[in-house]
C-alpha cells in the first residue's frame, strides 16, 4: 500500500487498514513501509523563491468611470516584489494594442525569464481580447 501511495504516511496507512479489518499496529505498519527514495518535490514556497524574479502576473480589467463609461485597465506586477512594472488605460483594448502593452512594459532584456523557459507554456485565459493572437496555453 505504501508503494502505490507513495504520499501517505503510516497514519493513513494503518487507518485503511483499520477499515479493511486488518488490526496491526501503527508501529508495525510504520516499520514496514517503504521509504522514499530522493527528496520530496519542492512546495510553493521553495518554488516562488526559486523562480519569484522571474515570473510576472498581468491582468486587463474594467473600470466604471462616473460618466458611466468603460474604460479597461491594463496592470503588470512583479511577484518577487510586488512591484508594479507597468499600467495603462484605454476605452477600446485590442490584441495588437495588449501586445504592445507587453512589448513596453518589458524592453530589450527587462522582461522576467528563466533560460529553461518557454513561452509556449505561458498561461493565458480564452479571452476575446486576444482576437487572432494565440490566447490558449499548450497542455
């Protein structure tokens, strides 16, 4: 049992077979198990300080102006600082216009990246923004 959940401790171990009839004791099952070899993957947080300077999160939203207009807001943050890198406004967004958003916002080598990187495996939610730029991320 401890081959195939590899994540389960003696604890849950012995519970399951304490429900399937079995009556062993805790130690006994914990002796028995089979220890994992190599470390255990990393967690969120050792994964946001390794890989924190290189990832940026944007979002395009609307805000209600008091003439009751649309405007649509375009934000940019660092998630290693939370700083704010870039930010702008416009009534009618386009793909092109978000490009370029980009673009700006991250000149020459500015951008967040990590050499091992690709950005095909950038995330990016079905949005009609997108218009004929590719808006969905490879499995």
């Amino acid at each position: 049992m401890s081959v195939e959940n590899p994540l389960w401790g003696a604890p849950r171990i012995h519970g399951e077979l304490l429900k399937l009839g079995f009556e062993v004791a805790w130690s006994s099952v914990a002796k028995y198990m089979i220890r994992r070899r190599g470390p255990p993957s990393q967690g969120w947080q050792t994964f946001l300080r390794n890989h924190g300077p290189d990832i940026a999160a944007m979002d395009l939203f609307v805000v209600p102006t008091i003439g009751f207009d649309l405007l649509h807001a375009f934000v940019i943050v660092r998630l290693d600082r939370r700083d704010l890198v870039w930010i702008n406004v416009t009534a009618n967004p386009t793909a092109e216009w978000v490009a370029r958003q980009i673009t700006e916002a991250f000149p020459w080598d500015e951008a967040p990246h990590d050499p091992r990187s690709r950005p095909d495996l950038w995330q990016r939610r079905r949005d009609p923004i997108c218009g004929r730029m590719r808006c969905d991320a490879k499995p």
